[in-house]
C-alpha cells in the first residue's frame, strides 16, 4: 500500500511540475531560487551590516545591522528550504517569489 501511495504521489508531483503558466515562473526556477537561498543566506550576515553602515552609520551598522542579518540568514534560509520542499506546487501563485527584494542574494550587488 505504501508503495502504491508513493508512486501516486510521485506521478502527481511530475504532473504538477509540468503545467506552467507561459507568463510566469516555473516549477525549475522556484526549485533553483530555493537552492540558491540556502547557499547564501548567510550572506546576510555580512551584507545587512553593510547596508545599514552605509545608510546609518557604523552604530547602527554594529547594533541595527547585525540584528537585522541574523533576521534575514534565518528568514532566507527559511524560504529557501519551503521553496525546495514545495518547488512542484504553484504556491504562491505561478510559482512566484516570496522574496522580492532582491529575489536571489546577488541581485542587488554591483560588481
């Protein structure tokens, strides 16, 4: 029985990650964003420091900051994991991201 379950729920994933919307991002790309938010949200701990340094000040860059990366590394991380775990499933809807800003960690960066 478990082995008939299984396959079940291995042909509805397939056919889930199949259907994609032409205008939209797919089941690949969610599955992709979500790798790719594991590896680097511990960036966060360098990047959000920086960020605040450069608007606020060293202060709140030492206080402000690293708070905020410690934030961002579990939230990142977090997303990312519940992107791989549901990558086949259109949710949110069309596959979209649930970070915006930036969408993937080196987006934002000018090199």
């Amino acid at each position: 029985m478990a082995k008939k379950a299984l396959l079940i729920g291995l042909v509805f994933a397939l056919m889930l990650s199949m259907v994609t919307p032409a205008y939209c991002d797919n089941v690949f790309k969610k599955l992709g964003r979500g790798i790719s938010n594991v590896i680097t949200c511990p960036f966060e701990l360098i990047a959000q420091p920086s960020r605040v340094n450069n608007s606020d000040g060293p202060t709140a860059a030492f206080t402000y900051g690293i708070l905020q990366g410690v934030a961002m590394t579990c939230f990142r991380g977090v997303v990312g994991v519940y992107e791989i775990v549901t990558f086949p499933i259109p949710v949110p809807k069309h596959y979209g991201p649930i970070l915006t800003n930036p969408e993937f960690f080196f987006e934002d960066m000018s090199w």
